[in-house]
C-alpha cells in the first residue's frame, strides 16, 4: 500500500498516525510529486491534521530523548527523496519496539537518520561560518546562500544571537524563501526580485561603505597570510570550494 502525502512535516507525522490507525501490512510513503498511480496498488492519500501530527511529534519525544529528536528533525530537512520513507519506518520501528530502539543501527532505518542528520549538521555549522553580510544602502545586512540542505530554521538562534544588534537578511536562493531579523524577532520572508540580484545586491543597492569594508576584510587577510605555509590541500579539506562563493576574502583569488 501506498500514502501519498504533501511533503510537509506535517503531514508525515499524519501519515504515522494514519498507520496505526489502520494497521496495514506494508507501507510505502511517497510524495505527491513523486506518486505515480498504479492499477495493482492500494493508495491512501494522507490528509493533513495538526492534532494527529502533533500527538506523533509528542509521542516521539517521549521515546527519544532530544539528541535523537533532533536528528529526526534534521533528516527532515535534508529533502532528499528518499528520506521521508525512511523516516516514516524509523517512526514507526520506534513506536513498536521497546525504549532505546534507536541504538539498533542495524536497523536500516535507524542508520540512513543518524547519516543524513549529521550531514545536514555538518551544513549547518558550515552556513554558520562561512556566511558573509552585505550592508545595504537601507541599513540592512544581507547574504544570498544556496546550502545543499534546508538548513534555515537551524541556523535561527545562531544568527540571533550574534547579531543582535543589527538588522538582516538571510535568503535561500534555492528554495526561495530567507530569515529577516529586526532587532526584536526573525520573521520568514520571501522577496519578488530576480534570482541575480538576490544572489549579487547591485553596487546601487550596497551601502557607499560596502566596498570599504571588503577592501579592508582583503587587506587584512592578505597580511595575515603566510604564503610559505599555505597548503592548499588542508585549506580545502576544511574550506571546501562550493562555499568559497560566500567569502569576501576568496575574490582574491
């Protein structure tokens, strides 16, 4: 049999409620995008509830402590096409096995979440370091990014806390939607401009100190440097190239 569901966090969470529920055999979860219908199988589509999505969400962490909660949560966010099936088995391997089911890593469904969530950490803390602001000509701090995973909402309190003090803008120019902090609550935006000038502010939309401020990162950087000790190799290990794009330091290159 086959759930059909929308993507949504939601309505996986609906669709474990749904198992239960009904008890079938076997299960396969797919996405609307994804569903090819088949004369010989068995289809259900899972209609969004928040009450049925919320007891799983509560259920779960009352199985797992928030380590493992976490992880659930962050495999979500990777999107990768696979991975909503695998946590719809995770889940329901939880809820039917005794406490401290998520320990098996011989489970398969237990390995792909622990793996993907720590990819998607590993994103993360790379969007954390690597992410340079712009200072726009109305004050605010602005940077265009394009992560593999949709790691936005777990980069919230890092940027908050940071940057308390000023106004920006963080905008996935992949999945078109960014983070605006106002100085008293980070709201999600979306912004109706072209995917060039979301990615590269125009020097007419930069603040007339934008440049100032570069040229003085670059000064800096290259002073600091020691080209006797550069090794390339390392560097990319640690920086590597796909991010590259985001450092202000790197157009020296």
């Amino acid at each position: 049999m086959i759930y059909v569901f929308d993507g949504s966090l939601e309505g996986l969470l609906t669709a474990i409620f749904e198992y239960f529920e009904r008890k079938p055999k076997s299960i396969a979860l797919k996405t609307g995008k994804l569903f090819q219908p088949d004369a010989f199988t068995e289809t259900l589509h899972i209609v969004n509830d928040r009450k049925k999505a919320d007891r799983v969400w509560q259920g779960l962490q009352k199985r797992l402590d928030g380590q493992w909660s976490r992880k659930f949560y962050c495999a979500y966010l990777s999107e990768l096409p696979e991975i909503h099936n695998s946590l719809f088995h995770f889940a329901c391997y939880i809820f039917s096995n005794e406490a401290g089911a998520e320990k098996n890593y011989g489970n398969p469904y237990v390995l792909v979440t622990s793996q993907i969530a720590t990819k998607v950490e590993r994103e993360k803390h790379r969007m954390e370091a690597f992410i340079r602001f712009q200072h726009t000509a109305d004050g605010i701090f602005y940077c265009g990014i394009d992560p593999d995973f949709n790691v936005l909402p777990l980069i919230v309190k890092h940027f908050k806390d940071r940057y308390a003090d000023q106004q920006w803008i963080i905008y996935d120019l992949k999945r078109h939607y960014g983070l605006f902090y106002n100085l008293l609550s980070v709201e999600e935006i979306s912004i109706e401009l072209s995917n060039q000038n979301l990615k590269q502010p125009s020097s007419n939309q930069l603040s007339e100190k934008e440049e100032l401020y570069a040229n003085l990162w670059k000064d800096y950087f290259k002073s600091t440097n020691i080209e006797s000790r550069k090794n390339t190799k390392l560097h990319v290990k640690h920086v590597p190239k796909r991010y590259w794009k985001y450092l202000t330091e790197k157009q020296l290159e």
